[in-house]
C-alpha cells in the first residue's frame, strides 16, 4: 500500500486506499561478526510506483475523484541482519535508505456535478487535458513533483531454503519519505487556444489539497512518499558450503569451551 502522506490531508479525511506494485533487484555480501552475529551489506535497484487516490464532497453537494501517481527508479543500501542462514528457515532483517529519481507522474482530478457532468482535468508530466463543455490541451510550466527522493525503510521476515543454492523470502517492508515530494514553486497552466489564455495553478497552495481556499500566502504542509506491505524474494546464493559447515563447527566448539 502507498501514500502521498500529509497530516492535514490524511486528517481530512478524503484518502482512499491505494496499492501499487514495485518489482527490484538486490545484490549482497554477507559476513559474520564477531563470530556470531549474521550480518550483510546489499545494493538494491527497483522499478517503484507510488500514489494517493481520493474521494471527497463539497458543501455545494458536488463531489470530486482524484488521484496522483508518480513512478521511480531507486538506488539504495541495506545492512542485513538474522539468524543463522544454514538454517531450513532463519529470520531476516534489514535498515537501509535509497534515493528515487522521478521517472514521470499523472495528476487526475474529476469534479462530479449533479447530473453526473463532469469536469476532467488530467496531467501527465507537464502535458494538460481540461474537458468540461469542451476539451482544451494545454502545458504546465513548472513539473509538480520535485525529480528527486529519499526515503528510509526497514524488513522484516524469513527466508525458506528450498534447494541447495536457491532461497525464497517472505518479507514485510515499510519505506518512509525523508524529504517533500511537492514541488512548492508558482506554476501556471498555459491554454492552447484562441487567443493563447493562462491561469494560475494553485494545488499546492491551500491547507487541504483539493479544498479551498487558494491563496499564494498559503503552502501546503510537507507532503512525503509512504508505503508498506509484503514483498516476496527469490535469492541464488553463491557459497562454499565446506567452508561454512567447518566454521560453524568450529565455532560451536570455541562457545562451547
């Protein structure tokens, strides 16, 4: 599950739930310390899709449905901890921070009046699509979304030998935003009509996005990336088993004197 997380948003009231998938690579060298303590460092990149949808009224018994989507490439490190990993089944955990570079993002918001008439504005990137009596394309000319962010995460799970070299993983993940993802600069929408029109665009600029009032000396509070659920792994291990049976045997031996 992912969110846009802002305390005055989510304190409104209007977020729906929001699932969206991330699919990645890891790979890692892993140690004992102290001759006893399992631990591993590993570099992961993943393909991460992030958002928030909503659903929210007006006092004029309009309605609207909105969402945002915004697509990442992460590079992060991890320290990895657990039990001993010759075991059938050994408990993992890991910390780490990565950093997210925006690949592109969709901003979509539809005013739902009495009749069910609607008015659509999409954004894809800075591309504009407005339809209400008409469709009317347009350009932004600031992006909304800041190009980069980092976040930290935490896991925790177990891994499941189920051959020789091959290990399957079971995990739970929590990532957290470090830094705003809303880019506060003044932004306009520029028209493609006839003759060329403007307008100032203000969602960023009121306490609750998309609740008025608007007002420039008005920012929006810190709005960060937020997700958590179950990711599945799938891990090749590539290890000199004698090695390893002697020095756990070893120092079996060395605890046990």
């Amino acid at each position: 599950m992912t969110s846009l997380y802002n305390a005055d948003d989510a304190g409104y009231g209007d977020y729906l739930p929001t699932f969206k998938p991330t699919m990645g690579l890891e790979a890692g060298y892993h140690f004992t310390l102290f001759k006893m303590l399992p631990m591993g460092i590993s570099v992961q990149f993943a393909n991460n899709k992030m958002g928030q949808n909503y659903r929210g009224f007006y006092a004029d018994s309009t309605s609207y449905y909105a969402y945002s989507r915004l697509n990442y490439l992460r590079s992060g490190l991890a320290l990895n901890f657990g039990t001993n990993p010759r075991r059938q089944v050994a408990l993992a955990m890991s910390v780490g921070a990565n950093i997210g570079f925006l690949t592109g993002y969709q901003e979509r918001y539809e005013l739902i009046r009495y009749n069910n008439d609607r008015l659509i504005l999409d954004i894809n990137e800075t591309d504009v699509t407005l339809n209400d009596t008409a469709e009317i394309k347009g350009t932004l000319t600031s992006p909304m979304y800041n190009k980069t962010d980092m976040c930290a995460f935490g896991t925790l799970g177990l891994d499941f030998i189920i051959a020789k070299n091959w290990v399957f993983g079971f995990y739970g993940r929590f990532d957290y935003g470090l830094s705003s993802v809303e880019n506060q600069s003044k932004m306009n929408i520029n028209y493609d009509t006839e003759p060329s029109s403007s307008s100032n665009y203000k969602i960023f600029n009121t306490v609750v996005k998309y609740h008025g009032p608007t007002d420039d000396k008005i920012t929006h509070s810190t709005t960060v990336n937020l997700a958590y659920g179950v990711f599945l792994t799938l891990k090749y291990r590539i290890y000199n088993k004698e090695k390893i049976e002697f020095y756990y045997r070893e120092n079996s031996r060395y605890n046990h004197d």
